[in-house]
RNA sequence: GGUGCCAUCGCCAAGUGGUAAGGCCGCAGCCUGCAAAGCUGCUAUCCCCAGUUCAAAUCUGGGUGGCACCUCCA
C-alpha cells in the first residue's frame, strides 16, 4: 500500500522495518474537556488506516496517548476545585464513550503520560548528558535547538532571524528562542511531579517521545515507529519537537512514515474553543446517529480540511441509507466469506493512500448492481451471497453497516412511537387487504405525522425515520 | 511578513499527461392501487492568461480567489 508522506511530501510505498507488521503512534487528546468534531475526525481516520493496514495483511501495534498533565487540565481543576485525576477521569471516559459511539474501536496501547513519568525522566537526563539538553536557573530545563543540525527538518521551517532577534528581549533564560521546554519548574502549590531535575511538570512535546520509547521503539531499529500520525497542526511545533527530542536522545529517527489529517471547520468558520463555536462530539451524538457522523466525517480524504454542514451531512446520511436498505433487502440470510472483485478493488482503493471517494464509489456501484440484480431476478443466490459477504466486508474494513438495519433507521424513536406506528401500520394493512385505499392513505397520512416514511414491500410494510 | 496547500457540474467530491468516478439535488421513464424504496436514462471540458507536448483538468510561468501553519490546539 501507499501512504502520503507529509513530511517528505510524496505518496511512498508502506514498507514496514518488520516485515508483515506495523507499528502506528497517533498523538491522542488533552484531556480537559469534552472531545471536538476535529478530535473526533482524527480518530477516525487513523481508525481507518489501522483497519486497512490489517485488511493488507500486517500485524498491528497501535498505540494513542491520553495526555493527563497538562497546564489546562490544572486550570480547569482549579477553577472547579476539582482534584486534576476527578477531571482527567471523567474526560477520559467521557472520550472512550464517545469514539465507541462512531466505531472506532481502543488502540491496542492507550499510554498515560502520568504512567510515563520515569520514561520522561530517563529521556531528559539522556539528552542533557548528551549536551542536546540544558537547566536554567529558574529550575527548568530546555532542549537546545542549535545543537541539534536536523531541527526544522520536518516542517521545512526557515528560522527567522529578525523575529528571533525581536523576541530574545522579553524572553526568558532560554539560550535559543526555539528551544522548548522539556521540564518546567512550578514554584507554587499546584500540581507537581519530584523528577532528578527538581519539583515541576514535563514538557507537552516529551510525553510522545516518552510513551513512543516505552511502549514501541525497539532496540537496533532505525525508526522509533513505522508510521506517526496527528493533525495536521502538529507537524509545528510538537512533531518537529518530538523528532528533535527523541533523534538526539536515541540511535533511531522518531518515526519512517508521517500522516498528519486536515482539519474541520463548521460551516465555514474555524472551530476552536476562543471562538466559541467548537462543536462538540457529544452534541452531534444527540443528533445523529454515530455511525452516520462516521461515514460523513470519513466521506473525504482525510488530508483534506473538512467543512461540517447539516446539508452535507444529510446527504452523507441519504448515502449510507442506501447500504443499509440493501441490508434490510437481505437481511437474516447467512453470508460466507467468499473472497470477491469488489472486496480486492475496495482494499486496493483504500490502500491507495485511502481513497476513502473511490471506495465510496464502488460502493455505491456495488448497491445499484445488486439492487438491479435483486429486482430482476430476485432469487439469485449466489449474487446474495456474494452481496452479503461484500456487505459483511465493507462492515469489516470501514465500520458501515454494523447495526440491525431495521433499528438503523428507527434510530432516535421512542418505543412508545414505535408501538403507536406499528397498530397504525396493522390497520393499514387491513384496510388495504380490503383495497379500502382512501382508508389506508388516511391512515398512512397519520403515519407520515410522527415524522416518518412508509415502504410497501414484498416481506411486507416497513417505515424509517426521514 | 515567512512557509505551505487548494481552486473540477447547483452542492459534496475522485481523477494528476491520452480526450471528466461517485453521491446529494433536478428532470424523464419503469415498477407501485397511489406513494416510498429500488432500477434505467439525461445534465460539467475541469478559476483566468500564456507556454511545453502529437496529446493537459493533470506539467511550467504569470494572474485572480480561498485556506492553513508560524502561539495551546486533532
């Protein structure tokens, strides 16, 4: 497979250090407050990636950190008198329930950074004895950026010298205006952490480093990880710093392969929390139906910026409506595995740098074919149970499809509707039995009143929410 | 100011040298008691200009218009 590099920015061939398996470090959430739709993109596409790195045949090490220290979670413990661990708790799980809602399922490592401390420890003593690393004497201790000639290799930033020099007045102890902080002194009563380098907090950009050595990195090997991944505002500063930090502290680069995701915008603004726009996961999962925000939010190439409406994502929704009619068409007959020419095009659009836009299409192919074949000649077997297992394929490999398709579209309905549409439903049926038809237009009138839509079919009557 | 990205049908969106995938919307038809669903058919020459080439949406140069990062941020 082939995966857009966006450090070296070109599509490069995968090609693992091991062969046949894979190791996948994603830069996970702050956890402060609740998960973003931009939080919620990001997880699903390297959700995808380890799905279709798995459909390719590697065995695959996943791992996405939870971030539990940091100035914000202090500030938010603070301000609601909250112990930092009742806040990083409840964000946390808050989190977990909510990328279950859109079906991305746990990483197969989630690393805390308050597990990783002593890691961290290591790391910045092994960079200060290295002389990549130095303490001011306020009590923090900075990485020196001029030491390291590969620094801004990543980003393909070009230091400013005039704004470097603009800078250095107001600043701090730092020898270097780039340099950052690998850990900072607290002088106060806030949370602390005893390190060799005295009372304080780890920088942001080491805790990835940290967990990445811990938990993936393996001795001898040239890379830390086979592939990194974030958002695209990673790339500067932390990626870069990442890199930075874990090339001079080890014998190994941080990691072979860098995918970065476009962002989300909200009809057209910038979502971010100083704007106070920020939409948040947990109110569009009031809204809509989880695996309906996946297939939308996923519906375009995840290095694109992604643009969330309602118009849109109503006709992603209409989209995804058609699989789950033809699951409904099919629905309780038995399915094999049988290997198909759609299931090895989908794998090969999505291991195309997951063409997410031609997998969709062949998707959408794949229906109408089926569709037409079913109405035609509606007891072909063998095209059912080639459907059903392209069906169970497509669940398998992009996470659509997974529900009971009747429930799928009587998403958001209360029982007691549901009864009050069904007894409606029976009457119908009866007063069309009796081909009473100005009856059973009546009685379908009051049906489309809760919001609904009626389809006669040869298995009978069924409705969907509109 | 620095760096980088983008500009394809009303909307969303693939394609990156050989004469434009798919979805939504719309129109016509088939099916249906009527609908809905499903199916069939129809609808773009790719922001502008110049160049390279037998051939360009796809490469080069210029222009115009968007956007991102450079500060915590997925």
């Amino acid at each position: 497979m082939v995966l857009f590099d966006s450090v070296k920015k070109e599509k490069r061939e995968f090609i693992p250090q091991q062969e046949g398996v894979a190791t996948l470090y994603v830069c996970g959430p702050t956890v402060y407050d609740d998960a973003h739709l931009g939080h919620a993109k990001s997880a699903l596409v390297f959700d995808l990636l380890r799905r279709v790195l798995e459909a390719n045949g590697y065995d695959v090490t996943y791992a996405r950190n939870i971030t539990d220290i940091d100035d914000k979670i202090i500030k938010k413990a603070q301000e609601q008198n909250k112990d930092i661990k009742e806040i990083t708790d409840f964000y946390t799980a808050a989190f977990h329930k909510e990328m279950e809602a859109i079906g991305v399922s746990r990483p197969d490592i989630e690393p805390k950074a308050t597990e990783s401390l002593e890691a961290m420890y290591a790391l910045i003593q092994n960079l200060i004895d290295k002389g990549y690393a130095y303490a001011t004497d306020d009590g923090d201790v900075y990485f020196d950026t001029s030491k390291d000639s590969e620094y801004l290799s990543l980003s393909k930033r070009v230091q400013d010298d005039e704004d470097k020099q603009e800078r250095v007045e107001s600043s701090t102890l730092k020898k270097n205006q780039a340099d950052f902080a690998l850990w900072k002194s607290v002088k106060d009563n806030s949370v602390v952490f005893e390190s060799p380098f005295g009372k304080g907090r780890p920088g942001w950009h080491l805790e990835c480093s940290a967990m990445i050595e811990k938990h993936l990195a393996k001795e001898g090997s040239a890379f830390a990880v086979d592939i990194h991944g974030g958002g695209a505002d990673l790339l500067f500063p932390h990626h870069e710093n990442e890199a930075a930090q874990t090339r001079c502290a080890t014998n190994h680069a941080l990691a072979a392969y860098w995918i970065h995701n476009g962002f989300v915008n909200i009809d057209g603004e910038k979502m971010s929390k100083s704007l106070g726009n920020s939409f948040f996961l947990k109110d569009a999962l009031k809204e809509y139906d989880g695996e309906v925000l996946r297939f939308y939010l996923l519906s375009t190439h995840y290095r694109s910026n992604f643009n969330f409406n309602t118009q849109d994502l109503l006709s992603a929704k209409k989209r995804l409506d058609k699989l789950y009619r033809l699951k409904k068409r099919l629905f309780g007959l038995a399915h094999n595995d049988e290997k198909t020419e759609f299931q090895a095009k989908l794998l090969e659009a999505l291991s195309d740098d997951m063409n997410i836009s031609t997998a969709l299409a062949l998707i959408d192919e794949m229906i109408s074919t089926a569709n037409e074949t079913l109405d035609t000649a509606g007891k072909h077997k063998l095209l059912k149970r080639e459907t059903l297992s392209n069906l169970a394929y497509i669940e398998k490999l992009l996470g659509f499809g997974v529900k009971n398709p009747f429930e799928y579209f009587q998403w958001g309905v209360e029982s007691a509707t549901k009864e009050q549409i069904d007894t409606l439903i029976e009457k119908r049926n009866d007063a069309k039995k009796e081909k009473n038809f100005e009856l059973s237009d009546t009685l379908r009138d009051e049906i489309l009143k809760f919001g609904v839509q009626l389809m006669d079919t040869p298995q009978g009557t069924f409705w969907e929410k509109v």
